[in-house]
C-alpha cells in the first residue's frame, strides 16, 4: 500500500512541475470580457507590461454593451502573460487596470 502512494504521490507531483514549467507561450491567453458598467463599451486595449504604449483597439469597429461579454484572445506573439487593459466607454469614460495575468485570468469584469 505505502509502494502504491509513493508512486501516486510521485506522479501527481511530476504532472504539478510539468504544468508549473510550460512555457509561457504554451499557455491559454483568452479571457472573457464582461461590462456590468451600465455603458456601451466602445474600445477595449490590452498591452503587454513593458509595451510603451496601447496597442490597437481590440473591438475594431465593434462595441461591447452592458450586460454582455466577449471572449478576447489577448496573445499578442510576444510571450508575456502581464498585460494592461484599458476600457473606454461610450460616456467618455476610460478605466484602466494593470498588471492582469492573462495566462491565469479566465474572466475580468468592468463594473460601475
């Protein structure tokens, strides 16, 4: 019995340091966008930590309503997984938050 959970023990910690070393370009970068805001969203940015400044808007042309959310790739093809976001609404609001781990973040939420 004590063989069989060593060896059990010893798998399970293996596949934790096999999932642990991926490499960064391994890994899932989409996140759902959600607006709760009570506005119409009508840019959506996210830039990489060390980027200088915003990259194109992701949305185009399109708009993200409240109530709704979209699902964005965010892999820009430079490997990182810290990235900015900035959201701007049709109010002339703009809310920013930084340092979001798209390689972990599954979901972010704008609320009011």
């Amino acid at each position: 019995m004590n063989a069989i959970r060593t060896i059990l023990t010893g798998a399970v910690a293996a596949a934790t340091v096999a999932a642990a070393t991926l490499p960064a370009a391994a890994l899932d970068r989409r996140v759902t966008i959600v607006n709760n805001t009570g506005y119409t969203m009508v840019r959506f940015y996210a830039s990489h930590r060390d980027a200088r400044s915003w990259e194109e808007n992701i949305f185009g042309g399109k708009v993200l309503y409240s109530g709704y959310n979209v699902v964005v790739n965010i892999d820009d093809g430079s490997g990182y997984c810290i990235f900015d976001f900035k959201a701007v609404f049709d109010d002339g609001d703009e809310v920013e938050s930084f340092g979001n781990n798209v390689c972990e973040l599954s979901t972010f939420t704008f609320n009011p």
